[in-house]
C-alpha cells in the first residue's frame, strides 16, 4: 500500500516503467518498526538469499544478501526490494527455488533482529540470533529485465555485539 510507510527522499535519474511503485521501492528502512515471521528464500539463479521480512496479511519486505554473512551475525551489504506482495514469500520449487531456513524478525529505530529458529540448510544458516544497525549506503538505480526501472536501497548491515550464534 503506497503511502504507508516511510520513504526515503530520492529523485531517480533515470526513466522508465516499473512493476513496483517508486515509494514501495523506496521504503526507509531506519524509520519502519515491524516485527514478526520471517524466511530465507535462494531462488534458482541468483548467487546470494533473499530474507523475507512480513508486515501483515497482504505485505512482505525483501532484503537481498550477496552472501552468507549475515547468517553469521557478520557485517555485510544488503539490498532491499522494498514493500511486495505476501504471495512473494513463497518457494517455487519446480523453478528451483530453495526454502533456507524460517524465524522471527525485529525492525525497530534502525535496528534490525534476526532469529532463525528452523534451518533447511545447516551449512548455510544456524539456529541463532543476530542484531545489526541499518545504515543507509544510497540507492542504486538500474533497469531490470524483470522488474524494469529499480531504484532500490543499499543498506551496510553492522553487527552488532548483542549478536549470538546458534
């Protein structure tokens, strides 16, 4: 729901359509207090995790990790996809996609609690708890083959020492 949530102030540079509105894009993660179910998705073809954060019945937001330091209460960059449809927290296994692991999330004052309670993938994530501090790198612009015009923020994830591991 446009409008719903905070947004960070940007003026995209570049034109085009998009699949998503610019202020569902946009959505200041520093600013958003949320909590609740959270999953780890690896879709078939992409090198890194998307952590599925859900807002309520209808919203989820998506924060793509490059790798899997984040799982290891590591400091690390990740990109958000913003504001989705509930219906993207979902893993299509006949297109490849893996479900990694589930749990809770904590999004308050620019804070950021991860705890995964159930792994599917040992290697990759433990049961455990990790804490960081959002701190906004900027925004990155690109036209995608899948969503068109993206203007998509990059956050530094920073570890934080009320971290533990599992």
């Amino acid at each position: 729901m446009a409008g719903a949530y905070p947004v960070i102030p940007y003026k995209p540079r570049m034109e085009g359509e998009s699949d998503q509105p610019l202020e569902l894009q946009l959505v200041d993660l520093e600013k958003v207090e949320a909590s609740g179910y959270m999953r780890v998705v690896h879709h078939a073809g992409e090198r890194g995790f998307h952590i599925k954060l859900v807002l309520n019945e209808r919203e989820a937001i998506s924060l793509f990790v490059w790798n899997d330091k984040v799982f290891k209460c590591l400091n690390t960059l990740a990109r958000s996809y913003g504001v989705i449809p509930i219906e993207e927290i979902e893993v299509d296994e006949e297109e490849g996609d893996r479900l990694i692991a589930e749990g809770s999330y904590r999004l308050r004052r620019g804070v950021l609690e991860l705890v995964f309670e159930k792994s599917y993938d040992t290697s990759i994530v433990s049961p455990g708890r990790c804490v960081y501090r959002l701190k906004l790198k900027g925004v990155r612009e690109y036209i995608s083959p899948k969503h068109g015009h993206s203007a998509r923020p990059e956050y530094f994830l920073i570890a934080s020492r009320a971290s533990r591991g599992g």
